[in-house]
C-alpha cells in the first residue's frame, strides 16, 4: 500500500472521529434545545401579559414625576448589558451579537458582561466590563440579583439609561439581534417579537399542551377595549412598587430569548459540521477507491508482464 493511501485511510479515520462527536453534541444541543424551548414558551405569554398590566399602570402616570419614565438627560453614560454565551461551537452566535453591539457603545458607557465569550471579545478592543453576572444561573433568584443591580444603578441618576443586547429566538432556523431600552419604560416596545414556529420546533415542542379558548378570549379583549382598569390604591404608588418586578421578569425573558438561540445556533453548527465531515469522507473514499483500484491494477499488469 502506497504512502499516499495511508494518509489518506488515516485522514479518512480522523474524520470520521470527528463527525462521532459532532454528531453527539448535536444531539445535546437538540435536548437542551428542547429543555429551554419549553420554558421560552410558557415565560413568554406571562411576559406579554405583564406588559399589558404595565401598559394600563403608565396611563394615569405623570411621566415628569417618576424616574422610570423619563431619559436621565444630565447623565451621558449607558449602562449596556450584553448577553453572549460562555461556551463556544455556537456558529455565527456569539459574533453577531458583538459586532453589532460594538458600535453602540460610547467611550463614556459602561457594559455588563454576561458570558466568557463576550468577556473575551471586548478585552481585546480595550473595553471594560462589569462581570459580576458572568457566569449568570439562568434562575429567577439570580434574575432578580441582576434586576436589582440594574434598578438602583439607574435610579441613582449615573446613567441615562439601561440598554440590553440579546439575540432574540424567532424559529430554529432564524434568530435576530435585538437591542431594547430596559430604563426609563416607554423609550421603546417593551413587547416581545412574536414567535414564528417552523415544522422542527412544532415537532420539538408537541408535548406542550395549550389551553385556549377563542370565544373566551375574544369576550375579554371586547371587554378590554371598553373598561378602563382600576388600580388600588393609585396607579402612582401601583407603577413604583410594580416597576422591580416588571425588570425582573423582562429580564429573565430576554435572558431565555437568548439562551433558546445560542442552543438553536450550536444544533445548527454542529448538524452542518456533522455533514460536512460525511462530505469529505465520501470524497476521501472515492479518492482512496481510486487510487487502491490503481494499485491493484499496476500489480496485475506487473504479474502479466512478468508471466509473459
């Protein structure tokens, strides 16, 4: 066997090594995929529903009078949180969100980094992080540490406002860079995108019953559009005891928006690495077919030549 079939039989090994473990991550990717999918799911109806309440408390609010509704003019700085992912074989994931982000941040501004990738990134371009939230457990409980930090960072007047940069999910083939004023409300919609579920996500998400009644819901809505809300006692003292528990929760929405992407995006990377690696073994095959047939065929021509 010549030298040139060797390496080949032994590239063609490596390979196929290679697609065992991409093909393997892959399938992690799917279940954590699927874990967070769920949870994405039933987190975003609560979220939208709280924008609605937080929607009815501004009404009656005089924006001039709360902190929480108007931009910090006297300050220049932005506090920015930016969400990235910590671990990488997450394709485009991580340089999306940061290339599009980079620009957005002034010299003046500060950054609250959330995943090592990002942390990494923005150390080379000399930019300073906040990276106390580094390592975030994605738990409502480390949510709210979160929301805290960020509520009494604006409210002490530092800041003109508080932005987050995230990567919204929209269906398992597509994600979208988002970046949304979280402080003052109001700047911006608070809302969620809505979800746009292909065949692989309906597949992914088939055990997840929902319960909806049209005529219910369309009663409410008629409802809804006649009867203003009431709030007790007021709605002044409503929207400032209401505003800590709005951050936390749209927070933790986001930071579920992103991680339903980052897992989306490493499935996709590791289904693509898995058929390129099968690609290029059938062309190393083919190759080294080639080349054993034209061995064997030089050694029968050598024995008939010989014979003769």
């Amino acid at each position: 066997m010549s030298v040139a079939m060797n390496v080949t039989k032994r590239r063609i090994k490596s390979i196929q090594s290679t697609a065992k473990i991409t093909r393997a991550m892959g399938l992690v990717a799917v279940t954590r995929l699927k874990t967070w999918q769920r949870k994405f799911m039933v987190n975003r109806s609560f979220a939208n529903q709280l924008s609605d309440i937080m929607f009815e408390a501004v009404r009656g609010v005089d924006r001039s009078k709360s902190s929480f509704l108007r931009l910090h003019t006297e300050a220049s700085a932005v506090l920015h949180v930016v969400i990235t992912s910590s671990l990488g074989l997450a394709g485009p994931y991580n340089n999306n969100i940061l290339l599009s982000t980079m620009d957005k941040i002034g010299p003046s501004d500060e950054v609250v980094m959330i995943g090592k990738r990002g942390q990494r990134a923005f150390k080379k371009a000399n930019i300073a992080t906040y990276d106390e939230f580094l390592d975030l457990n994605i738990s409502y409980d480390e949510i709210r540490k979160l929301g805290s930090y960020l509520f009494h960072q604006f409210e002490s007047g530092k800041y003109e406002r508080v932005v987050i940069h995230y990567t919204n999910y929209i269906n398992s083939m597509t994600s979208e860079v988002k970046h949304v004023t979280l402080l003052p409300f109001g700047i911006e919609e608070s809302y969620l995108s809505p979800i746009e579920l292909d065949k692989r996500d309906q597949e992914l998400l088939s055990n997840i019953d929902e319960d909806t009644d049209d005529s219910s819901s369309e009663f409410l809505e008629s409802l809804s559009a006649e009867i203003e809300t009431l709030i007790e006692p007021n709605k002044e003292l409503f929207f400032e005891q209401f505003v800590p528990i709005y951050l936390n929760n749209m927070l933790y929405a986001y930071i579920l928006a992103a991680q339903v992407a980052e897992q989306s995006a490493r499935r996709m990377a590791m289904d693509l690495a898995t058929d390129n690696a099968n690609e290029m073994i059938d062309d190393l095959m083919i190759k080294y077919n080639a080349a054993r047939q034209a061995a064997i065929t030089q050694e029968i021509t050598e024995i008939v030549s010989g014979a003769i």
